[in-house]
C-alpha cells in the first residue's frame, strides 16, 4: 500500500508528458486534462481515507531504508494539502478554456499545469529536505514558463524579477540544506529531528534554521519579502494567477509549518516567538496594499499576504488550539483565494478592465456574480459561520491562551479590514446605475468552478463539526514530533 504514496505526484507528472504530444489538438487535450486531473483527485483522495483511517504511508524509494534512501512520505498533514491542490487543480482544469486564448493553450500550457502540480505534490510529500529543494524547482520551473506565457511586455517585466528573486533564494536553499548535511550528516527530516533534538539545537543549527525561514518566508510572501509577489501574480491569466495565489505561497508556508513543528523546536523562545510578530506585521501590510489598489487583481494578491500571516501566527503560537486554526485556516483559504482569483478574472472579461474606476453597476446585468463575490468576500474575512471563522477563532483562542493581546488585535483589526477591501469592488463595481450601453456576455461555464470552490468553502463552515476533528488530529501529530520520526525511521 505504501507505494500509492508516490501516485499523486507520478500521475500529473505522466499526464504532463504525455499531454506535450498533442499541443495543437486541443479539443483532445482538453478532455484529456479534464480526466487526469479527476483521475489525481480521485487517487488522492483514496489516498487520504487510508490515511487517515489507517495511518501514514511511508515509501522507502528504491527499497532503501530510511535515512540511507529517499522516502516519501504521506501523513494526515501532507495528504491533506495534496487533496486540496488537486480540488483546486480540477476547478483551475475546468475554468482554463473559457479563460485562456487558444493560442496561450498551444503553448504547453496544461503540461506546464501537470508540471505544477507534480511539484506541489512532491514538496508535500517528500520526507528529504534536499528533494524539498528539488521539488520546490519543479514547481518553479512549471511557474516560470507559465508566468511568461502569451510574452507581452509586461509579463516579461515581472516574470523577471519573479524569476531572479526566487533564484536567489534557491541558492539559499541549497546552501542551508549543504550546512545541515555537513553538520548532522544526513537530509532525511526524520533523522534531522532525531539529531537536533540530541544536541539541543546547537547555535550553528539556530543560525540554519534562521536562514531556511528566510528562503521559505521568501516563496510565502511574509513580511518583509512580499514586495516580488503581489504584480507577478496578477500578470499571468486568471487562471494561472489562481494556481499561483492558491498554491505557490502554501508551499512556502508549509515548509515552515513542517521544519518548525518537526526539527527546529527547540529555541522557541528565539524562532517561534518571532513568528508572531512578522505574522502580525505580514496582515497590517498585506491589508494596506489591497486597500491602497483600485485593481481588482491586485486586491486579491494583496489578500494573500496577511493570509499567509495568519497561517504563520498559529506556527508561531505553537500550542493546539493555534495549530489547529492555522491548519483549518490554510485549507480554507486554499479553496476561498482560488475561487476569488478565478472570479477578479470573470469580472474582468465581463466589465473589460480590472480598474475598479472605470465600471459600475454590473448588478443589473450579473446579480449572480455579486452575490457570489459578496459571500466570498464573507468568507475569507472570517465572518460566522463561514470557514474563515473556524480556523481564526482557534487561532483567537490560542493567543489568548497564551496571553499574546497585541496579535489578537492586529488579527481582528486585519480581517475587517480585509471585508472592506472585497467589499469595495462589490459596492463600486456592481452598485450603481445600469448603463444601458453595455453588452452582458454569457459567464455560466465560468462561474461554475466558481461555485463549486465557494460550496466547499461554506462547507467547511457550517459543516465544520465533520473536518474540524481531523484538522485537530493533525495539529497534535505536529506537537508530538516522535511520531513522525518513529513513522519514518521504524522505531
């Protein structure tokens, strides 16, 4: 059984090559993509049943036992992220045609998609920090081509500095996981953890771990790293900017939440207390960029920013009930940010600019398309009984546990905030008078991967009581770092 392990990142990876053979067919490459990535959605899911069920999946690659080869490994934490990639990844399948030209979908687009996906998998299910690395390249390289595709100039602007500030941290990478390999011997996590732990998180490893929370703050967009993000991911096409928003930022992040829940917990006092504060920093500027925009894009990059924050706030917190609303919360957005990044992207086909100043009154000809903004703009601000709420009340809970007011405040501040800023393009792009001039356009194939996301995101907060002991089940596997190292390493 250990073997389907590997599935979730095996099965894009083939439906990526073989989808490279038929660019100019797309009718067939289309449905092609359609049932591979239902087929990933399906194994993933099966996957995270047995998982969840059963325990984890641990695949010794090659048959080389752990740590002496490369093992993957698929605990409650990582089959959880892969199944919702691939109900991202399907909605994302199902919009690309209505959204990209036919010219954009010869130019390997949904092999590149494949690709993504095959490196969002392995990141999540790799038990080595140096396949981290190779991973989080796969998926990099998948992005590059992607973020360029179509060339026009200002594409190839950001594209640029997107490209080069993640080179730089890579390099970064690479070198933490050379100094951890040439302190401790080995890149296995598991045995990493178990190493760490024996020598009480000496001043070399602290100074490492600083460095890998750099390179990792860097591909989430936390404070102060951000500034690369918020225009890279609007120039690509909607659907492409979804799978960025939704998935790219969430690797990054949960880096962190594996590295810092499983080997370097032991100077709290230094790392995690840290956390909270650029968690906190990370929700007052990402707010303040989508209030400072009339771009409807760029309002929903901005919003990642303090998402990612308040993700990094239960990291930070450290304690059940935070990690449980850090976890519930990641899922959500996940779900939430695709599902607004696809609808900025109808808006804008329909009202034929993103400037928020240059149309209005949309409700007359699109009622259904605001109040589908008006309850996703509910949802990610995390207002009862939405599935935002679930994950920020944990998180409320675990700071006041802890007596940590200033993050409260800044979280509670932030969310408002964050309602006002979607709330702005409903009150100035849908209210108004009806221009009897403007031609509505047909959006129903659009908005139903739209809906789709936005039932599941409502779901998880009025059906919070089925997923919530699942999510709490994860966080105590997080505290309890024996477990994972006893999965591994078979003790």
């Amino acid at each position: 059984m250990s073997n389907f392990a590997v599935l979730p990142i095996i099965i894009p990876l083939i439906s990526g090559i073989i989808l490279a053979f038929f660019p100019k067919k797309l009718v067939l490459v289309r449905r092609l993509t359609k049932l591979f990535i239902l087929i990933n959605l399906a194994v993933a899911a099966g996957i995270a049943w047995h998982v969840f069920n059963e325990g984890a999946l641990v695949l010794e690659v090659g048959g080389w036992a752990a740590p002496y080869g490369i093992v993957m490994v698929a605990d409650k934490l990582a089959v959880l992220l892969v199944l919702t990639t691939n109900i991202v990844a399907s909605a994302c399948a199902f919009y690309a045609p209505y959204s990209l030209p036919n010219k954009k979908e010869r130019y390997y687009f949904y092999s590149f998609f494949f690709f993504l996906i095959t490196g969002v998998s392995g990141a999540f299910l790799t038990g080595d920090l140096f396949n981290l690395f190779v991973f989080f390249e796969v998926l990099l390289m998948a992005s590059y081509a992607l973020i360029i595709l179509g060339g026009d100039k200002t594409q190839l602007r950001e594209s640029i500095k997107y490209v080069f500030i993640n080179l730089f941290s890579s390099m970064l990478f690479v070198t933490a996981v050379a100094f951890i390999y040439g302190t401790l011997g080995t890149v296995n996590m598991a045995q990493i953890a178990d190493r760490v732990q024996d020598v009480d998180q000496q001043g070399i490893l602290t100074t490492v771990s600083i460095l890998l929370f750099f390179v990792f703050a860097t591909k989430a967009a936390l404070f102060p790293l951000y500034y690369w993000m918020p225009k890279s991911y609007v120039v690509p096409n909607p659907v492409i900017s979804a799978l960025f928003g939704a998935l790219l930022t969430k690797v990054g992040i949960y880096a962190i939440i594996r590295v810092f829940s499983l080997i370097f917990i032991h100077k709290p006092e230094l790392t995690h207390e840290t956390f909270i504060w650029i968690a906190g920093l990370s929700m007052i500027f990402g707010v303040i960029g989508a209030l400072s925009t009339n771009n409807i894009k760029l309002i929903m990059a901005y919003n990642i920013i303090p998402a990612i924050g308040f993700v990094l706030m239960g990291v930070g917190l450290f304690n059940q009930d935070a990690l449980s609303g850090s976890l519930y919360y990641l899922i959500h957005d996940m779900l939430i940010k695709t599902s607004l990044f696809l609808l900025a992207g109808t808006i804008t086909y329909v009202a034929g600019t993103s400037d928020l100043r240059k149309f209005s009154g949309l409700i007359h000809y699109y009622p259904f398309l605001g109040w589908l903004l008006f309850v996703s703009g509910f949802i990610l601000a995390g207002i009862p009984p939405f599935s935002g709420f679930i994950g920020k009340l944990q998180l409320i809970r675990g700071a006041l546990a802890d007596k940590h007011i200033a993050i409260v405040i800044i979280a509670l501040l932030s969310s408002l905030l964050i309602l006002y800023s979607i709330m702005k393009i409903f009150i100035r792009g849908f209210w108004g008078e009806k221009d009897t001039a403007f031609k509505p356009i047909s959006v129903k194939a659009r908005t139903a991967p739209i809906v789709i996301l936005t039932v599941l995101s409502v779901f998880m907060g009025i059906g919070a009581e089925f997923i919530y002991p699942s999510v709490e089940s994860i966080a105590g596997y997080l505290l309890d770092p024996e477990a994972y190292i006893n999965s591994v390493m078979k003790e």
